[in-house]
C-alpha cells in the first residue's frame, strides 16, 4: 500500500493543509488522512486504512495518501475542526467529540440503538443518507459523510468488583467521551468524567475515575486489559459513532468516478468493520475472562432496572435540543423506524 506516514512538521502542515494536489503530469490526487487513533484500533485498522487500500487498489497511481495517525497533525477532538477549515482532507469525525457542531447526529449513540455492530452501523449510515437533518450537519460543516462506524453496544468496565446492579454505579466517577454518552451515565446515578481516550489508562490506575462505558474492541489499544478487574457484555449503554467524512470543498475537486469509488469502498468497509467487531466481541470477552478478568451479564431484573433508567436520556435529549429549536424529537423518530427495518432485515 502506497500510504506515506509522516510525523508532523510545519512541512506536513503545510502539504496536508492544501485542498488538491493535481501533478500535472500524472494527475495524481495527493490526499491528507488523519485519525487520532494509534496504529492497530479498530478506526485505523478496521476501517480506515482498509478504506485507503480499496481506493487505491481502484485507481492505482491515480491517489497518494498521506497518513497522518494517533493525532499527529490534529488531536482527536478537534477532527472535525480540522476537517471543516481543510487542515485535512479526510478524517473520521468522532461524533461525540462534535455535539456542538453535529448535535443531532448523536441520536446515533444513545442507549439501545442497536444491539450489535451490524445493526448499529447499518441503521446509521442510513439514517445519513434518508434523514435530512442529519445529512445538513455534515453540509454546514463542510464535510461529505463517506462511511459510518458504530461499536457493539458499550459495556462497562471497572477497576473494581462487577458494576452489575444499579445501586454499583451510585457515587462512581464513570470516564465519558462525551454528548449523549454524559446523559446516560447521569441516568444511571454516576458523576460523568470527559477524559480523553488517550489518558484513560492513567486515569484509571491513578483512580481519577472508577471505570469507563466502552466498546470491547478500544480495550486493547489502550492496555485497559491490564488494569481493568470485571467487564459486562450484555449491556446497552449506547455507542460511540465515528463518520469518515471528506472536506466539501475537496470532495467538489475530485472527478465523479473518483468519487465513486471512495463511496463504493466505504459501503466495502462499513459490511466488513461491522462483521469483525460482531466477532471480536465474543473472542475478546473469551479472552478477558482468561485473564481472570470477571467477564459477567446483568442478571434479568437488574438489566430491566438499568435500561429504564437509560430509555429516560432518550427522552432527555430531545428536549434539550428541541428547547434549542431543533428537531430532535422527529429525528429520533425516524431513526428508531430505521432501525426497526435493520433488525428485522
């Protein structure tokens, strides 16, 4: 794969921050892709380098990556900051790090909007394409929605005995990432933490939190498993939603073909990402579990306790943003019906 992978200099600042590169002689595209997640997360491996290999498989000497991972030229939560001024050309907006540019769109990561990878990423990516509202985010902040990328639902993970009732979350300190993913750790009694992803670990060995809503496939990246005492895996906790998306001004650059085919590879990389953390889930639940990690399921009543709890941030959010004049009420709505035809598809 012809992926170039630089660290960051005022030289690459200034080569990833240009719109178009065209050589004159080749017109080979030179295109800027950024992530903040390190080597080996399932957002770089899983989706966005397989997506990198697909384009260019397609177009051969036609496309040049630079590949900018782990926040070397823009931090995690500013992607989609960098995106929409052109500091990159692509990246993956994570959605809970954009509430207040792309509110709505976190419907996508309320609790119980899903109950695998599959059915997550699926009723998404519609939900971009069929739910105006959602789509008119990504157009005011200048990017053009590629793929989607939704975890299993979350589970919690705790340094300390299982988190298996409600009355465990009472009084914990509970790492958020942020937009609805706050909301719901409010539900369930606990003080939420916006700590960056990059310092859970010390976070948690040093106690600033008592343990995290995340998804299996992020534990390993960030050494959690070491750390980490009992883990669930029946939970429904929500998700945290990640869009690949394109600067606009860029996007409208690029020939239509050569649009067609990053679209094409993103439908590619939406079925094989979601297919491979479906799985992942069971093994690495296996795995955990042989590490003496406590690997356990809510039992029926406290399960039914806890969700009650959560189906409250659903009705929390719309009138939150419905108070700010936006629609959110409707968009729920729709997205719900959505994914109703995904699970029974």
């Amino acid at each position: 794969m012809r992926i170039t992978k630089r660290r960051l200099s005022l030289g690459c600042l200034a080569a990833a921050s240009s719109v178009l590169a065209l050589s004159a002689s080749a017109q080979t595209i030179t295109m800027s892709v950024v992530t903040g997640s390190p080597p080996g997360h399932i957002i770089s491996d899983g989706g966005v380098e397989p997506w990198m290999a697909c384009v260019e498989d397609a177009l051969g000497d036609g496309i040049n990556f630079n590949y900018f991972p782990s926040g070397q030229l823009v931090a995690l939560r500013e992607l989609q900051a960098g995106l929409e001024s052109g500091v990159a050309n692509a990246v993956p907006i994570p959605i809970g790090y954009a509430s207040d540019r792309m509110p709505l769109n976190n419907v996508s990561m309320l609790p119980g909007m899903g109950t695998s990878a599959q059915e997550v990423i699926g009723s998404y990516s519609r939900a971009i394409r069929e739910i105006d509202a959602l789509g008119e985010e990504f157009v005011e902040a200048n990017a053009v929605p590629i793929w989607a990328m939704g975890f299993p639902p979350y589970q919690i993970i705790s340094m300390g005995p299982a988190m298996d009732r409600i009355e465990s979350f009472q009084g914990k300190v509970v790492r958020s990432a942020g937009g609805t993913m706050t909301l719901a750790i409010q539900a369930l009694g606990a003080a939420p933490a916006e700590v960056t992803v990059a310092d859970l670990y010390v976070s948690m060995e040093r106690g600033v939190v008592d343990s995290t809503i995340s998804g299996l496939a992020s534990v390993k990246p960030y050494n959690l498993q070491e750390i980490m005492q009992s883990v669930s895996t029946n939970g429904a906790f929500g998700t945290f939603t990640n869009v690949f998306s394109i600067n606009r001004d860029f996007w409208n650059g690029l020939p239509g073909d050569v649009q067609q085919v990053m679209a094409d590879c993103g439908l590619q990389v939406e079925r094989s990402i979601a297919a491979r953390m479906d799985a992942e889930a069971v093994t690495l639940a296996e795995e955990f579990a042989a590490l003496g990690i406590d690997v356990f399921e809510f039992e029926e009543a406290a399960a039914a306790e806890i969700n009650a709890r959560l189906d409250a941030v659903k009705d929390d959010w719309v009138g939150r943003l419905e108070a700010r004049g936006l629609p959110a009420r409707d968009v729920l709505e729709v997205y719900q019906s959505i994914m109703a035809e995904q699970s029974g598809s």
